[in-house]
C-alpha cells in the first residue's frame, strides 16, 4: 500500500511541475549603514570655519515588480545626522516611486510617479541643514507606444505633475 501512495504521488507532482503557473516575483533589497565624519567647516563658511563631528546612520530599501503587464518600483532612504553643537540633529527622508499598467500591451500604459526628498531653498548658498525643504512632486497620466516603419519605435508622455513644498 505504501509504494501504491508513493507512485499516485510522484504522478500528481509530475502533473502538477508540467502546469503553467504565473510566478509574482517582488524583489526587495535593503542596506544599513552607519559612520562617524569630521568636518572641519561644518557651517559652510569662509570666515567663522567650526570643525565638529557629525555621527550619523543610515537605512535604504528597493522594492521591485515586473510581469508583462505591471512594472513597480519603490525606493527610499532614511538618514539621521547627529551634530555636536552648531545643528539640531536631523532626520531626512526620501522615497521614489513608479508604477507602470500596460493597459493594452505595447501601445498603452498607465504611469503614476511620485518622488519624495529633501532639496535646497537657495541654490546660491551652501547647502547646509539650514538650507534645505522638503518637496513632493506627483506625476501621472498615460504613456503612448508607437511603430514608425519597422524599425523606428516611439513613446510619448502626457500628463499632470502637482508639487508641495514643507
């Protein structure tokens, strides 16, 4: 009776390896990180230079998706820099993110891209803690494929791109 059980189970495994099965394969990578800087002009300045440490530790993901008809992709970073004394120490913050639905395969797609940081307020002044904003630029809307001939292939964006500052 045992080698009976045996063969029906070698034979529903063997039917079931040879089914087609969508496989949904998220990959997510990740590093953590951490060090210790000295900077010897900290507050970005020709005439009054303070030299200090900076501690610092950091955490950085990517996750992504792929089939034939959904391409993900979301990416951030958190870093935390703790200054001596010139700074209040300070967390930043970013996050990418891209999703692609192709609607009807190779010709339209549906894309919604979001990008999430920190950037300067005042491209002229060094860029110092002080010195920065957090921005959020949203963009979505349809993405067009096209054949020129047999050779030439095209893609066109259209869409709506909204900004917030903090």
């Amino acid at each position: 009776m045992k080698r009976h059980a045996r063969r029906t189970t070698l034979i529903a495994t063997a039917i079931a390896a040879t089914l087609p099965i969508t496989a949904h394969a998220v990959r997510i990578g990740y590093t953590l990180d951490t060090g210790i800087e000295r900077n010897d002009n900290v507050t970005l300045s020709e005439t009054a230079q303070v030299e200090q440490d900076i501690f610092r530790a950091g955490l950085g993901f990517a996750i992504t998706h792929e089939s034939s008809t959904v391409q993900a992709r979301v990416s951030g970073r958190l870093d935390h820099r703790r200054y001596e004394d010139i700074y209040a120490s300070a967390t930043e913050r970013m996050l990418n993110g891209r999703f692609n639905w192709m609607v009807v395969p190779d010709r339209l797609g549906l894309v919604v891209e979001d990008s999430y940081g920190v950037q300067t307020i005042d491209r002229f002044e060094p860029d110092s803690p002080n010195n920065r904003q957090q921005i959020n630029v949203l963009s979505l809307g349809p993405d067009f494929h096209f054949n020129v001939g047999g050779t030439l292939r095209g893609r066109a964006l259209a869409g709506a791109q909204g900004n917030t500052t903090a």
